[in-house]
C-alpha cells in the first residue's frame, strides 16, 4: 500500500511520502488551532509545516512543482500560515492589542520585501548567464568574468528568504502565550532586518564591476579563442537533458582524433551533464549567436543525432557534415530519412551500408562510409566461463546472465521491448535456472518515462531480482569471502573519497559564467579520474559476492563493464544488441512483436547469431546451454561472421578508420572550397575586363 502511495503521490521514498501527507494534514489542524484557540496545538502544527516543507524543498520533491502549478506554491503557504497566525491572535481576544497589529504591519512589510528580493535574483541571474558557456576554452585572459555571488544567497532564495518570517512567528507565538508584547516585536524586528539585510546583500552583484561583460563582447572573446584555436573538425550536438548520454559516449573518440577537435552544444542541460573531456566545449543556446560564429577553419562537423537545431549547423556550406549516430543497429532511427541532407552517413561496418540501401530512404552508397565503432575498445572478448558451485570453486562463482533490456519508445510498439511482455518471465527463468547463473539486471534509462506499463514491469523486475539475491545469500551452496569483500568494499570508500575529492563533491560551486571562466581542464588531475575510475569499477565488482544476482541503474557501472563481466546477454533490438557481439559472447533477443524467427532474423540483422526468445522465454535454455559448454555452441562461427559484418575488421582498428575517414572528407572539403574560390576569382576577372576594354587608349 506504501509503495502504491508513493507511485501516485510520485514522490521519491515513504519518508518524502510522510513529509507530504504532514504538510498537507497540517495546514487544516493549523486552522483548527487558530479557531479553538489554542497556542500550543498552532505552534505544534506550524513547527511540522515549517519542516516538512523544508524537506520537501531539499528532496527536490516532484510534489512542490504540483503545488505550485494548483496555485498552492511556497508564497502561499507561507501566507496562509500567517493569516492563520493573526487569526488565532483574533480568537484570543488580541485583536486591539498593540502586537495584533504589529504582526498585521510586519507581515505587510515583509512581504513588501519579497518583490525587490525576486527582482534582484533574477536580475543577477539573467546578468550573469552567458550568451555562451564553455569548458577548456580560455576565456579569462580575454575578458573579466568576476565571481559568482555566493551559493547561499542564490540557491534555493525564494525559500530562504520566505523562511525569514520564522523569527516574527516565534515571537508573536510567545506573546500570545505569556501575555506580553516583548517577544513579539522582538522577533517582528529580527524577521524585517534579516529581509532587509538579505536584499541589501543581493545589491552589489547588479551593478559594477561585479558582473560579467555584455554578450557582444564574450561572443568577441570567443572568436578571438577560435582564431586561435582553429578547429578543423567539429562534434555537435543537441538533444534533451536525458539524451546526454550520446554525446558523452563520443568523447573518448573526439578526444583521440588527429585533427584539433571542438565539441558545440546547444542547450545549457547537456552541458551540465556532459562528462568531464579534454576537448574544448562552447555550448551556443541561441542559433543568432552560432550562424554568427567564426567556424571558418571547421571542414568537418559530425552529428550524433537526427534533430531540428542541426539545421543551424548544416547551413554552412564551407565545411562537410557527417551523421555518426549515436548508436548503430536495426531500429528505424539507424535509417532516418532526415540523413540523406548530410555529405556522408558514417556506419560502423557493412551492415550499416546494407541497411540503407534497403530502406531506400535517398541516402546513396556512394556517402556512406565504414568506420567500425571506435566506442567499442574497452569490449572484452569472451575469457571462458567460470565453474559454479557444483564445480566446487569456493566462492560459488557461475555464469553472469546480462539482461539489459530497451526501454519503450515513444510509438507504443510492442516490439520496441520485452520488458511489458517478457521481462518477468526472462528474469524468473534466470534465477530459477539449474544448475545457477547470476543475473545482472541494466534497464535502460529511459525506462518507464513513456510507458506506465513499462515502468510496473522494471518495478516488479527489480523486485524479482532483489528476492532473488536474498534467497541466494541464504543457501548453503554459495558461499562468500567475507574479508576480501570488506577489503574490495574499503577500497570503494578510499576511491570515492578520491574522487569526490577531484571533482570538488561537496564544495561551494560557482555558477555558468564562473565555471566558463574556469573550465579548464587539469590533465593530470582528469588522468588520474580516469585511472581510478578503473579502479572502482574493479573493486565494485568484488566487493559483493561473484553469484549475487544484482540491479544496476545510474551511470556506474556502465554498461560496457556489465559485458565484460558477463558471459551472455538477453536483450531487445538495440545497439545494445550490436555492441555485444564486439564480445563474441552467446546472446538473446526477445521478439515481443512476435514476428515468428524466419521473419524476425529477416528484419533485424543483429539477431541472426542470437537466440530468439518468444514472450514465454522457452529458449532461453538455448542460451544457457550455449554458455555451460561452448564447445557444443552451435552459433559461435555465426556470431564471428556477423561480428565481422555489423562492426567491421578487427584491423586497421576502428580509431584508425575514424580518423582517416575524418582526414579524407577534410581534403573534400578543402578541394571544394578551393573551387569556389576558384570560381569567385574568375568570375571577378570576366566583370572587371569589358570595362577595362572601354577605356580610352593613353
């Protein structure tokens, strides 16, 4: 019943779910004080407003941002709180008492003073935003960007400023308890000058020397930076704060190109949540700003997704544009038609070609080009399958089962994922399976945010998964080396700290224009996040035991480390499914369209070495079978074949085609523009030689 609650409050936890239900019973009990009257009832129901409230703001709780939209928002549940307030001084007789209307004078006030207080947050706010933020690109040798105002008088302002009011209600309460005015005025003067201090505070960074330069002169900076810089080729990108993932998985390939790399953003989201990179970064949010922008030495831009904002980019006509994808597999999006505007679509091996060709969506043979999937380095290929329990291997070790399955999509298909139809039946064979596998449970980050089907499915899955682990835990088969994982779970802790350390977790942070001012990257200190962030995820696979069924969400571990420590997978028709076979380990897809196998291997490439699961999940002993003994694998030579066909040769290595792919569509840009110039010059000279033909002899 709880978790019924929290599902249709959509609130995070049933503490964020009692926090509610306390702040919304105490508003009534409040009014049911103020008309008893009784002082200490109003003071009890006013403390649990007050702090309920608090921590709902602090939880980011998806219920404040309801309220606000039915017209119940923070001003007006701190206003009603105070109309409560005068009311229960009326109800004890106060109401020609000299604290009656001091409370009515400070409440007017202190509301007067929210409006210079909103006016000049926002005003700082606006001052300071950027007409363009950047990372590793040195702007403060350029122009004076000053610091950000500190974090405690920005953050979270209309509430701290609203909560000033605490002090004026204490000291009304008192009064109204003890029959003196003393206290009550004594608060009224603590609440109207901490409101005053607070917007006096504000004023010094909306004038002056305290805040950033017009946006003409950053733009100016910016391309004074890429005169400097002169970036030969470009990753640009736009996309929703949740698609900052298909940026992400491009940086390590940007970051080994041999050509001077810029990556360009459009929306201020993507940016914040953009891994950390060597490449220097300019996110450009209004398209004026970025057609305005001196790119003149760009010859090659690469686009990681289909989107309208790519038309702003694809108008330059000096450089080559090439759609990379995020992704490469069989869904309609591998073959939209909006790619055929781009010079070249670049696939990962020949079945990228193939599939266009027989979309036939105007995208020609001639503009694609093969380039392997240089993301695909860190895949580990298949290292033998461990003996289980039954093998006698101490720690109970078996076969690791990845389900990863997609999430649903925006057009309702069934076939866009198992999880509605066959998720639970996959994972109750998984764990049931004899003799044992462990089953890692990786669902897609998108899961749930379309479909509420699908978001039941992933909570029932879950908890599929969790009964499971603690059925496991209990049986004498299993058994866990207890040391080494308090040992592996320390080293967590140690790197953790480490990290957080680096990143500045926990410190005060600047805002947009102070971390464009400081974005540089330390090199040694990025290096050094990467080499320990190997060394977590290693020690996050030891520090629990080697059978323990587990579900992993968020961004660690990625999903590249879930293969690498997996000897099967089942998934859906993804890239997912066209990554794994980099590992040549057995696999599954799930047909929930029910297509039939002949016609779902017709379809979708990727599954012609796979296992074909119904919505039953009958074959999923295929899978099993295939892993136990793979000797006796009778799609192995397959997965090898078409390996070979999705992702391309093993050698030259696929950053090598990358960057020779990038050096020849430079050249083609080159040759072009040097054709125009070409066709320019004459032109000039044909209008320039019958006026000279005109002029009289000297």
């Amino acid at each position: 019943m709880i978790s019924t609650a929290i599902r249709v409050a959509r609130v995070g936890s049933a503490a964020e779910l009692a926090a509610a239900a306390l702040m919304m019973l105490g508003f009534p009990v409040l009014m049911l004080a103020a008309l008893v009257p009784s002082v200490p009832a109003f003071a009890a129901a006013a403390a649990a407003t007050y702090l309920a409230d608090h921590y709902l703001h602090r939880k980011g709780s998806y219920l404040i941002n309801r309220l606000s939209k039915v017209r119940a928002g923070l001003s007006i549940r701190f206003l009603i709180r105070q109309l409560l307030l005068v009311l229960l001084l009326a109800r004890l007789s106060l109401s020609d008492d000299l604290i009656f209307y001091g409370a009515i004078a400070c409440f007017i006030a202190f509301y007067g003073l929210q409006a210079p207080h909103g006016a000049l947050v926002t005003l700082i706010r606006n001052r300071r935003r950027m007409p363009v933020a950047t990372r590793n690109v040195d702007l403060a040798s350029r122009v004076r960007i000053p610091d950000a105002p500190s974090r405690r008088l920005l953050h979270r302002s209309a509430e701290k400023m609203l909560h000033l009011d605490l002090a004026a209600v204490v000291g009304v309460l008192v009064s109204a308890a003890v029959d003196s005015a003393v206290a009550g005025f004594v608060g009224i003067g603590v609440t109207l000058a901490l409101g005053c201090a607070y917007v006096l505070a504000l004023m010094p960074y909306v004038r002056g020397r305290r805040i950033p330069p017009c946006a003409e002169v950053v733009l100016a900076a910016v391309d004074d930076w890429l005169r400097e810089y002169r970036p030969e080729t470009v990753l640009y990108f736009s996309g929703s704060k949740d698609s900052a993932y298909q940026v992400n998985m491009w940086l390590e390939t940007m970051e080994q190109l041999d050509s001077r790399p810029l990556i360009i953003l459009r929306e201020r989201a993507i940016l914040d949540r953009m891994a950390p990179t060597t490449v220097p970064v300019i996110c450009v949010p209004g398209g004026v700003h970025l057609m305005n922008m001196d790119l003149s030495t760009v010859r090659v831009a690469l686009y990681a997704a289909n989107v309208g904002k790519n038309i702003h980019m694809l108008r330059v006509p000096t450089m080559k544009h090439v759609f990379i994808g995020h992704g490469d597999s069989d869904k309609l999006a591998s073959v939209n038609p909006f790619s055929k505007v781009y010079d070249e679509v670049w696939t990962a091996g020949r079945a990228g070609r193939d599939r266009y060709a027989i979309a036939d969506v105007g995208v020609r043979d001639d503009d694609i080009v093969e380039v392997g999937r240089p993301q695909l380095a860190p895949i580990e290929t298949w290292q033998g399958v461990p003996e289980g329990p039954r093998g006698g291997a101490a720690d109970g070790r078996c076969p690791t089962v990845l389900y990863a399955p997609t999430w649903e999509g925006w057009d309702g298909n069934p076939g866009n994922t198992s999880l509605v139809l066959a998720g639970e039946n996959i994972v109750k064979k998984l764990v049931k399976a004899d003799p044992p596998v462990r089953v890692l449970y990786k669902p897609h980050p998108f899961t749930g945010t379309v479909s509420k089907e699908a978001g039941a499915a992933h909570r029932r899955i879950t908890a599929l998964v969790e009964q499971a682990a603690a059925e496991r835990a209990a049986d004498p088969r299993f058994t866990a080396d207890a040391a080494a994982q308090a040992a592996a779970r320390a080293e967590l802790a140690r790197i953790e700290a480490r990290l957080a350390e680096l990143s500045g977790a926990g410190g005060e942070k600047g805002d947009e224009a102070e971390a464009t001012r400081d974005g540089l990257i330390d090199v040694r200190k990025h290096e050094e996040i990467a080499r320990l962030r190997a060394e977590w995820n290693d020690a996050y696979w030891r520090s629990f035991p080697a059978y323990e069924h587990r579900v992993i969400t968020g961004a660690e571990p990625r999903l590249y480390d879930c293969f690498n420590v997996s000897d099967a997978m089942v998934s859906d028709i993804s890239s997912v499914v066209s990554d794994f076979i980099a590992s040549g380990k057995p696999y599954a897809v799930t047909d929930s369209a029910e297509l039939g196998v002949e016609e779902f291997k017709r379809q979708n490439t990727a599954v012609r070495a796979a296992t074909i699961l119904s919505n039953s999940a009958a074959e999923l002993g295929e899978l099993l079978a295939a892993v136990r003994d793979p000797a006796a694998d009778p799609l192995a030579e397959d997965r090898g074949e078409l390996k070979r066909y999705l992702l391309g040769p093993d050698e030259p290595k696929s950053i090598d085609q990358f960057n020779t792919a990038v050096a020849n569509l430079t050249l083609k840009a080159e040759t072009r523009n040097l054709g125009q110039e070409s066709r320019a010059a004459a032109g000039a000279v044909e209008e320039v030689e019958p006026e000279d033909a005109e002029q009289p002899a000297r």
